[in-house]
C-alpha cells in the first residue's frame, strides 16, 4: 500500500512540473544537432513532452519524443569542405551559412506537419531553437505564443551580439571567423572590424530580411524577427570559461559547454590491439565531419606522414579513402572512428584536431593535449583559445610542414605539458552543476516563468546610446561653449594689437 502511495505521489509531481516542449532545429548540420540531441533526450528523459522539428529523427524515441521530420528536404551539411584556408574560402564559407539559412527557412515553412502545427495552435510551455544562420523559427515561436529559449553549438556569431547587448570589441573579443584570440595585431583588429560590419549587413540586410518574407508568404503578422531576437528569454551558450576565456555576457547567456560528451567505452577489435600494442601510445588526427583528410594537397599530406616518423608513439587518422599507403604498425586508418572512445584511452597522448568545438570539448573533458589547425567557421577562434588556455598549440594551415608539426608535437607531448593539460580539464569538470544539469534547468525555468524577461538593457538602447554619441556630442559643445568666447577674445585682443601696432608705425613714418 505504502509502495502504490508512494508512486502515485511521484506520478502526481511529474505531471505537474511536465512541460509541453517545442525543439526548432532548422540547420542540416549533423554535427550541431549531435549536440543537441543531448540535451533535447534528456527533456524527455525527465518526463516532458518533447515535439522536435529537424532533419535526424529519433530513431529509438521514447513516447514522449515526437518528430516532425525534414529529412530529405537538404542533403545533410558533412565531409563537405576541402582542406584549404583563404578570404575567398571565409567568404565562401559566410555565403553558404547566409543562403543554406533561407533554405533552411523556406524548406521548414513548406512541411505540411509545421504548417498544421501552427494553424492548430497546441499550447506550448517554451520553445527551444538554435541560434545560428537564420531567425526564421522565431516566427513560428511568435505564432505558437511561447517563450523562447535559443541555443548555440559554437560562440556567437557576429549578428548576435546586439540582440543580446552583449559589447564585441576587436581588441579582446575573439572573432567567430578569424584568428587572434584575445590578443589580436592591428592588422587583426582592423581584418575583424571590416568582417564584422560587412557579415552583419549581411545577414541584418539579406538573409534576415529574406526570412521575414519568406514567413510574410504564410503568416501577415511576424513583428521584425530581430525584435522578436530582443525578447530570448536565454541562450544556452555551448562554451566555458575554462576553454574560452571569461567573456562579458549578461546574466540571460549561460554557458552548458561539454553536456554532449559522453562516457568513453572500451575500443574493440583491430582498433584495441592496435592501441593496446602501443608502447608508447597514440596520436590522434581528426578534421571532424564536415572537413575531409583525404582532400588534404599530396605535400601537406606528406608533411604529416614524415612527422610521424620522428615519434615513437602510434597514430590514429581518420581518413575517408583508400588513397593513403601506410605502414599498419605506425598508422591506423579508417572513415569512422570512436573519438570518445580514443580520447578517453589512457594511451591517447596528444589530439591533432581541426579545433571544432564538439572535438575540442572532447578533448578538454579528457584532458588530451591538442595541436589545432583551423579550417573554417569557429574553429579559428577556438584554436585561439586552447593556446591561450594552455591546452594546446595552434598550427595555421599555410604554416604545416614536418617542422612545424614535428615542432608541435614535441610540445605537447612534453610530460610537463601533459601535466598542465590534466589539471585544466580538473578544472572543467569541476562545477557546481553538471552541463547538462544547467541547460535543463534554464529550459525549464523559461517555462515556469514565460511573462518574464531578463535581457540586458543594453540589448533595447539605441546605437547612439550604446556608443555614448550623444555624451560625447554633449562634451564637445560645453567644451566649444567654453573655448569659444575665449578663442574669441584672443583673436579680438589680436586684432586690437595688429591695428594699434599699425598706428604706431604709421606715426613714426610720418615723423620721418
């Protein structure tokens, strides 16, 4: 009887704290949505009801967990992108996030199941969405008339900044595209002055206005979507200050970075007795799902299978073709690999790694010294921040030759370096609640408290008041108020002394 009572009672309270979620995930990007699966299966782990717009089904769902799927609509965003590193490839880069956004818009606004949810109009307790290439989804949070929740896999993109009142300053505040860190050259600092005003009239100009007419089609009422941007309830940042640095956001940003890192399994067949054999244990080479190895130009390729020479330790590379000839006793290969399950060996020694931000809070959580090579989006200002952290060396792509690597290598499989590297991931584990603890909490808080709002100011004032213009254009007439008459009378005493100066000489000529 006491048993019945007691489940009744946990059914009762799981009842009323279950929310009626909604998840937008627009963007084909496998590697964002791996993320945040996490985190959306941990909501309906706890009981809520979790409806979840994107292209990945749920394969094994729960019956809490409802798809509305846009698989086949975009063909999914992985090993698309060659090894290669430019202004054109950065522009090219942009272009594609700007307009794969706006397809992202168009193709979730033509699926039947989206369009029949909005016209119903379920009641939903918030609405969780990314925040990444486009703002369409906020039209439909608007319709539904739930608070919003956004969420980020990498660090803010440059249009967002404002929405949040977030202040970005190209002397400390690292760049999503370019290099730098917190301790940029002047020429950095001017490179990311002209990106960042040129990608955000961009996006402001183009892609989100093509947004708001592309949801003008369906719905006539959508306020301005980056006024709908303003009233995000939270954003769940996916970074920590461990690796990024502190940062000056306002207390709706919370940083979850690390929830999806799941607990390293044991590695099975050639793969085991490949690492188990290794005496001096193993480096791992990765470039993540979207960059392929095997693009790699034949003397960069080069350059690293000379480099692994030079080690005694084995190597590990994913590699997506059979193009690569390799002595099986120094070089493992294969298209797939169980990062986790590598970086989580005892034997794994150092992580050579595109600086993805998935891969490198992998490598963090398992405290693996990393060498970052940047290809593309955040990698460049998350390499930045695992040399600043002291996790790892940054290797540019131009800059990778057997030296250099060779150079990089030594550095961080240096025991002292080793060292350092576990006590910051010590550090990365040690908080007061779990990532993935805190991003639940901050979904559900939303929901218990939707007429609240705790943006910062700073996101509502004007241009002119943000930047002090006015102030400053105060000062400048007090300082002219004041300044004037005086410049004023000395011109006129100058004057005064010019023309008695003239009458004196005019005198003398005349006495002569």
């Amino acid at each position: 009887m006491k048993v019945s009572t007691f489940a009744f009672l946990l059914a009762s309270i799981q009842s009323v704290c279950s929310f009626n979620i909604l998840a937008i995930f627009p963007y084909h990007g496998k590697s964002h949505f791996l993320v945040y699966r996490v985190h959306l299966l941990e909501l309906a782990k706890r009981g809520h009801k979790v409806t979840v717009i994107s292209h990945f089904p749920e394969k094994n769902a729960t019956n809490n967990y409802y798809d509305i799927s846009l698989a086949g609509s975009m063909k999914v965003f992985a090993d698309d992108v060659p090894m290669e590193r430019s202004y054109w490839t950065l522009l090219d880069t942009v272009s594609y996030l700007m307009n794969s956004g706006n397809k992202n818009c168009e193709v979730m606004l033509e699926n039947e199941q989206v369009r029949k949810l909005v016209n119903e109009k379920p009641k939903f307790d918030v609405v969780l969405l990314e925040q990444f290439n486009t703002d369409c989804a906020l039209g439909i949070a608007y319709k539904l008339g739930a608070p919003v929740v956004a969420t980020q896999s990498s660090v803010l993109m440059p249009w967002h900044y404002p929405r949040l009142g977030t202040p970005y300053n190209p002397s400390y505040v690292p760049f999503h595209f370019l290099e730098g860190g917190t301790k940029p050259s002047l020429f950095q600092r001017v490179e990311r002055a002209v990106f960042n005003i040129l990608f955000k009239a961009w996006y402001f100009y183009i892609t989100q206005r093509n947004d708001q007419n592309a949801l003008a089609k369906y719905y006539d009422d959508i306020p301005p979507l980056e006024d709908l941007a303003r009233d995000i309830k939270f954003l769940l940042l996916y970074q920590n200050f461990v690796l990024t640095g502190s940062r000056l956001f306002p207390a709706n940003v919370i940083e979850v970075g690390g929830y999806h890192v799941s607990k390293a399994e044991p590695l099975t067949r050639e793969l085991k007795k490949f690492v188990d054999d290794a005496e001096h244990g193993v480096v791992y080479i990765s470039f993540g799902s979207v960059v392929k190895s095997s693009t790699m130009p034949a003397e960069k390729r080069e350059a690293v299978l000379e480099a692994m020479k030079e080690f005694p330790q084995r190597f590990i590379w994913k590699w997506e073709d059979d193009s690569l000839q390799v002595d099986n006793n120094k070089l493992f290969i294969d298209s797939w690999l169980p990062q986790v399950d590598i970086l989580g060996h005892p034997k794994t020694k150092a992580f050579f790694t595109h600086a993805g931000m998935g891969g490198t809070t992998e490598g963090l959580h398992y405290g693996v010294p990393m060498i970052a090579m940047p290809i593309m989006g955040d990698q460049p200002s998350n390499a930045a921040a695992m040399a600043e952290s002291g996790l790892g060396v940054e290797l540019q792509y131009q800059d990778l030759t057997k030296e250099t690597l060779v150079a990089a290598l030594k550095k961080v499989l240096n025991p002292g370096f080793q060292e350092r590297v576990k006590e910051i991931s010590k550090a990365w584990h040690d908080r007061p609640t779990s990532a993935l603890d805190t991003a639940v909490f901050w979904t559900e808080f939303a929901a218990r408290h939707p007429t609240l709002n705790f943006r910062t100011a700073a996101a509502d004032s004007p241009l002119y008041q943000y930047l002090c213009l006015d102030v400053i254009s105060v000062f400048l007439v007090l300082v002219m108020c004041i300044f004037s008459p005086i410049i004023l009378c000395c011109r006129n005493s100058k004057k005064v002394g010019t023309r008695q100066e003239k009458r004196s000489q005019q005198k003398k000529s005349k006495r002569q």
